[in-house]
C-alpha cells in the first residue's frame, strides 16, 4: 500500500465467488461493490438515525452528514483506512445536560451543544496531529483499558435515569417501553446472520408496528401522526442550524474526544487484526479526519461522528475491506439526506419505543465498557485497578457534579477527568 497518496484498488473479479479476503487496497467489480455498499448503510443505519432522535437532532441531517463526514475522512487517511463515520452516542448525555432536551421531537437549543461538538472535534484533530508527529505510545499510557472500558461503562450508566424517565409518563407508555425491549431482545437471541446485526433496528420497526395496532388500530393510546410524512416533499435540502458557542458547554462537551480516540484506535487495531495489514501508521491520519469531520458536521447542525463498530461487523463476516466500498456508501447516505419524507418518517417513531429502545443501547454502551476490560483482562486484584474503575462508575452513575465558579462539569466529564488522574497519580505501586 505504498507509493502513492491513493492505493491502487487492483479489482480482484473471482474473489467473491473463493471466498477470499479483499484487502483495504482491492475491490470486487462495480455491481458487488454497490451491493456492499448498500449493506454498510444498512448497518450503520439504526445506530445512526437513534442517536440523533436521543439527542433532538435532524436524524435526516445526520445521515446527510455521516456520508459527508465519511467521504472526508476517506480523504484525510488517503482512502487506506476502511471505516464509516457515524452519529456517536459519546455525547448523548452531555448534550442533554447542556440543552436540557425533553426527549421527544427537535432539540430547540441545539445550537449550543453544535458549539460544545466543535470544539470535541478540534480536541479530537489536534490530539491527531500530536500522534503523528510522536506515535501513539502516549494514548495508550494515559489511558490504559481499566480507564477507557470504565469511562465507556460510565456514559450508559449516566444516560439510565433519562431513559427510565422517558418513559414513565404513563402506564401504557412503560408497558410499550418493556414491549420494545423484548422485540430487541427476541431478534437479538432468536435470529441469525444480517437480520440478528440489525437488532435494533428491526426490535424497533416490531415496536413500531406493535405500537401502532395498539394505538391507531384499537385506540389504547396516542395514536401515531403520519400527516405530517404525506405533507412531506420527496426531495429537499437539510434544514441546516448555525452553531453557538458557549464556554461551559464547549469545554463539558469537549472531553468527548477522549472517547472518540479510544473507539478509533480499537477501530484500527481490530481492523489491522483481521486484514493483516499494519495500519498504526495511519492512526494520527484517521484522529484527524474523524475531527475534521466531527468539526464540519456540528458547523450545520450535524452529530459529533466517530467510526462505527457495526461496519466492522460486516467487513468481519462479508471479509471485504476495500475502502472503494466506504465511498459507495457514503453517497448513498447522501443521497436519503435528500428526502424531507424519509426524515418526517423517522419523526413518526412514538417516544414509548424510542424509550424502550433507549433502555437496551444505554445499556450495551455500559456493557460495552465492561466488554472492554474483558478483552484486554484488566487484572482487578490490582488495588490500583479496582479503585479506578470503582470510582469512576460511582461519579458517573451518580452523575457527581463539580462546580468552578459559574461553570458546571457534569457527571460523565467529571468521571472522565477523574479515571485518567486517578490512573495517573495511582501508577508505579503494583498489586499488594
């Protein structure tokens, strides 16, 4: 893969039918690259939408905006790195605490936490910058896997009262809420292959269906609008929102890339793991593009993006890591943020489902966490560790709240902050 800026992307045409690898630098003809695709838009493509609804985003922007970002970070690693760039759920609750979202509908006060996503994505781009000129030794120091899987497990810790109290306005809406969670959980046990990769997205379309038998069909609750979808017009530009920038919420937002950067180099790793290629040389390159293009996509009204754990799901079954397929996707996504309809159709989704479905991702995200510490078997018989990981849950969960004048740093920046000082001021004393 060296020489030149791009690779060379040398078409391998009977590889599909052998089996074989497909590596970041080769491609399949045009018809399975659309194919493939099509596929990685289908897997980013729940996780997508849901985070922007949890935060009272335009899910249409957002779409519009992970293909954007997708394409420029293809720009930034020189098209080496095979990763798509989506809406991240590292900054829900910050995002909540700093516009105080109700959960339900657009976030009227988004431009203040667009501020706060910029100023992550310049943090995010210039630790990119500092990785390129002296390697990644340092991130892996400052934060070893005891802190990075517990700071993962605090953000789904910090996000369970929201979830819970979004949907405890009503009976009907709680008993929809566990309805949803079991409609996840039954595609996620029951079935297999792509259908069990979408669990969340084909748990909610099951809720969504349930909801509206129950609601439209038989008058058990609010029922769903869909005028709003038939006035909408089949093409359209993105309703576009200029950023605000605010101290405190620039600098409670901001920590967020210290999240991002542990997703991206996982990302890596994971991905150099399985094609066998070395890509650490392009890790200061893809900090920079993923900030870049977090930068961009809060400068109109857009999600902070990170690269998605679900694209590297289907490159880890399809065994295909060209890049090429990165762009195909890209523009695909592009294309639905041109379809007002398709966005007023995700607007539809009932606040009862969207709980319910809030419920199982905020809950994965603090698995995540401990998935983490699993992996890279933490050893927590060290008291160093332990009191790490102990701490950082407890300020996170409990949402501990640190005030500096007129500014407030919120529970999961608190945690954040704590388990790097923690890990650092506790080093050098092995285990007793």
């Amino acid at each position: 893969m060296a020489g030149s800026y791009f690779p060379a992307w040398r078409e391998q045409a009977g590889s599909l039918q052998q089996g074989r690898v497909i590596a970041p630098d080769e491609r399949l003809p045009w018809p399975p690259m659309l194919a493939m695709g099509v596929q990685h838009v289908v897997a980013m493509f729940g996780s997508t939408v849901l985070a922007p609804l949890l935060m009272g985003f335009d899910p249409n922007l957002a779409i519009f905006m992970s293909g954007i970002g997708t394409l420029l970070f293809f720009l930034v690693v020189g098209g080496r790195v095979p990763s798509y760039l989506g809406s991240s759920f590292a900054f829900i609750g910050l995002v909540i605490a700093v516009t105080g979202y109700g959960g339900s509908g657009l976030n009227g006060n988004i431009a203040v936490a667009l501020g706060g996503i910029i100023a992550c994505g310049v943090l995010y781009a210039l630790i990119g910058l500092v990785v390129m000129a002296a390697g990644t030794g340092w991130i892996e120091r400052l934060m070893p896997p005891v802190v990075t899987g517990a700071v993962v497990a605090v953000i789904g810790l910090n996000l369970a009262p929201i979830a819970v109290k979004g949907v405890s306005a009503n009976g009907f809406d709680g008993w929809m809420a566990l309805a949803t969670v079991l409609c996840v959980g039954g595609v996620a046990v029951f079935t297999r292959g792509m259908l069990q990769r979408l669990l969340i997205l084909v748990g909610l379309l099951l809720a969504y269906a349930v909801y509206a038998v129950l609601t439209n069909g038989m008058g058990l609750g609010k029922p769903i609008d869909f005028a709003p979808v038939a006035q909408a017009a089949w093409f359209g530009l993105p309703s576009f929102t200029a950023p605000v920038f605010k101290l405190d919420a620039m600098v409670l937002i901001a920590p967020v890339a210290v999240i991002l950067v542990a997703e991206n180099l996982g990302h890596i790793k994971a991905v150099s793991a399985m094609t066998g290629y070395n890509l650490d040389r392009y890790v200061g390159r893809a900090f920079v593009g993923d900030g870049l293009a977090t930068m961009l996509s809060g400068s109109v009204g857009g999600t902070g993006l990170t690269t998605y754990a679900e694209n590297i799901g289907v490159m880890a079954v399809t065994r295909i890591y060209s890049t090429l397929v990165f762009v195909i996707a890209a523009l695909i996504a592009i294309l639905l943020g041109f379809s007002p309809k398709f966005g007023a159709v995700i607007l539809t989704i009932p606040a009862a489902v969207l709980g319910g479905v809030s419920i199982v991702v905020f809950g994965l995200i603090a698995i995540a966490g401990a998935r983490i510490w699993v992996e890279n078997r933490v050893d927590f018989s060290d008291n160093r560790n332990l009191i790490v990981a102990a701490v950082t849950l407890v300020l996170g969960a409990g949402d501990f709240t640190l005030h500096f004048g007129g500014f407030a740093l919120g529970g999961i920046g608190t945690a954040t902050f704590g388990a790097i000082l923690l890990n650092a001021l506790l080093a050098g004393r092995g285990k007793d």
